[in-house]
C-alpha cells in the first residue's frame, strides 16, 4: 500500500521489490533488469537489490563488488559519499525535470548507500539495507533528513533486539578456539557478501587457521584491495579443512566430505538467531545473532535522527512497524505487506 500520492516529481510507484521515480527517470533497487534507457540506483551488491540494468549509480566498492558478481556491460555512474548529481549530469537521461541526487553510508555492508533525492525543495531519503551499529568491515551509517522517508524494516518487531555485537563476536571466538580444542573443526555459517568478511576481521588477532569459501573468498580479496585487513586465510579444500575455522555460505558440501574431515561443530550467523523457529541443520547447532541490518530500538532511532514528515516501510515487517510508528503520531504506511489503517475517532 503506497499511501497517498506524494503529488510532486517526487511521486514514486512500488514496484519489482524497488522504487520506481516516473518524473525522473529513476529506480531504487528493482529486482527486475531495467535496460529501458532509465538509471538505476543500486543501493549495494547483495544479490537480491542487484540486476543486469543497462545503467546504474552507485558507490566503488557497491561497482567492484557488482561486477563480480553480475558480467556484462553496463552504463556506470560512481559517486562519492555525499556528492551531488545533477540530472544535467546524466548523459541520455530520460527526463528533463532538474534533481539533485547524493548517496549516503548505510552501514549495511562495504559501500552500501542511502539515496536522497532533492527537486523544488522537496526531499526523499531511500535507505535501502542499513544498521546503525558499528561494523568493521563497512563506513558508519550516517542519518541525513528528509521530508519523506522510504526505510528497510526487516526486523520491525520490538521483540528483535540485538546484543552488543562485540559481546557476539567474542562468543564466536570462544566457540572456535573451543572447538579446534576439543579436535572439532568449527563452521561458520554466512553469507559471502557482509557477514563473512566481518567475522574475518573479528579473528584478525586471534591467530587461528583458517579456510574461506571460494565466493566468500573473492569478495574478500576485493575488500582486501579496498584497504581492509584480514587474517591469513587459505581456499576451503574438505581434504585440508581439518582443524580449521572454515567461513562457508553453506555446510552442504562439508557435511558429505564429513568422514575425512572428523567431527564438525556448525554455528549459524544471523539476526534470526533471536527467533527459535529460524530453521537449521539440527535444533542444537549454535546459533549467533549477528545481523548487518538495524534492530527495532535502531529503526525507532532511525526516525528520530531523520525527522520526516512521512515514512513508508519495506521488507520484514513493514506493516508492523508503519503501524507502531502511527501509534507515535507519524504518518507511516508499508508498501511491501497490506497495511491496516487505525483512525482516532
């Protein structure tokens, strides 16, 4: 549900899992390739807000990051953090209304963005994935205002709240050093992109061996290049893996290998480490609740720090959190899940 119309150039339509600006020329984040001559923001390289759009604007690191993940040619704009793009800056831009974009941390993964979009005096700030907390392996979200806010909510619920995240990390060193102890070889699983080059940076000090997935593996040199210091890590080889730290997206192929590779201790990495009904390999395998998208204490801050007028939500529970927001006050609408409207009478 989309709300009332914004009535401006501003005005945007919901579609594909993004944002789509017609007055523009402009997308946010569609999951669907845009090769129509329109320009598309992508926020950063996750899988699930990247495509094979014929032009896109975005970040270094969200480009490097993108190309090795997505061949092909295509139109490239970078931007800088906090550098603003006129539409006169576009070649072949498909619309001639003057906007001002700029990019902004999101403090989701390396070079994730928020976008904030300026025409006539009007403002629209899109975060796209983000978390407030620290990270070591990306730049520090920075809040900047708009009048309309267009937010992730993946973990709306005020039951999501996350630990400290050294307090999990120094949890995940106590379950490796534990296991290569005991003669168990401990695996961690998490995604390529993010997770894992957190976590590798969380060991740099900790002097253990360790393997790395070959997708985890790539990504990581290209952080590596961006100036990121990682501990010495070798390519996961199940003939070798033994008495390892192993960081894998899946323990698929491990657990076939498992008789050479002697006994595995898996632990799950994830905000849905906070909800028991989170599927795993067994109801005893470990889990850590560490997350690179914002708790619901955050998501409140959020809103604070950026002061709109109206917030719309997207992704995990949108209508949950437009609905506590409206309870504060707000003009708040999901876009992503049917929204029910509460009216004062």
């Amino acid at each position: 549900m989309a709300g009332p119309p914004l009535a401006s150039e501003l005005d945007f339509q919901y579609r594909n899992g993004g944002l789509h600006f017609p007055h523009l020329g402009l997308w946010m984040d569609p999951h669907h390739p845009v090769r129509t001559g329109e320009w598309v923001v992508v926020s950063h390289a996750h899988s699930d807000h990247t495509a094979r759009h014929s032009a896109v604007i975005l970040t270094e690191p969200t480009r490097r990051l993108m190309r090795s993940r997505i061949s092909g040619t295509r139109a490239e704009r970078v931007l800088e953090f906090n550098e603003c793009l006129h539409q006169s800056d576009l070649e072949s831009s498909t619309t001639q209304t003057p906007f001002g974009l700029s990019l902004h941390p999101a403090g989701h993964i390396l070079g994730s963005a928020m976008a904030r979009l300026e025409v006539n005096g009007d403002s629209l700030l899109y975060t796209g994935d983000f978390k407030l907390r620290e990270g070591q392996s990306c730049e520090r979200c920075e809040p900047v205002h708009a009048r309309t806010l267009v937010m992730e909510t993946t973990y709306g619920r005020p039951r999501y709240i996350f630990p400290p995240t050294e307090e999990v990390l120094a949890s995940v060193l106590h379950f490796c050093r534990t296991s290569l102890d005991a003669g168990i070889t401990p695996v961690l699983i998490s995604y390529s992109l993010g997770k894992a080059q957190e976590i590798l940076i969380s060991l740099l000090k900790a002097n253990l061996p360790i393997q790395l997935h070959a997708s985890s593996a790539r990504l990581t040199e290209i952080y590596a290049d961006l100036g990121y210091q990682f501990p010495r890590w070798t390519l996961l080889d199940p003939e070798t893996a033994r008495g390892h730290v192993i960081i894998t997206p899946t323990a698929r192929p491990l657990l076939s290998a498992q008789p050479g590779m002697g006994p595995l201790r898996i632990a799950s990495l994830s905000g849905w480490a906070l909800d028991r009904r989170w599927p795993t390999t067994n109801e005893n395998q470990p889990r850590f609740a560490l997350s690179d998208h914002a708790d619901f204490p955050d998501l409140v801050r959020f809103v604070k720090e950026v002061r709109p007028q109206r917030v719309f939500t997207l992704h995990g529970f949108a209508a949950d959190f437009a609905r506590h927001l409206r309870r504060q006050g707000m003009e708040a609408y999901a876009l992503s899940e049917d929204d029910q409207l509460e009216l004062s009478l």
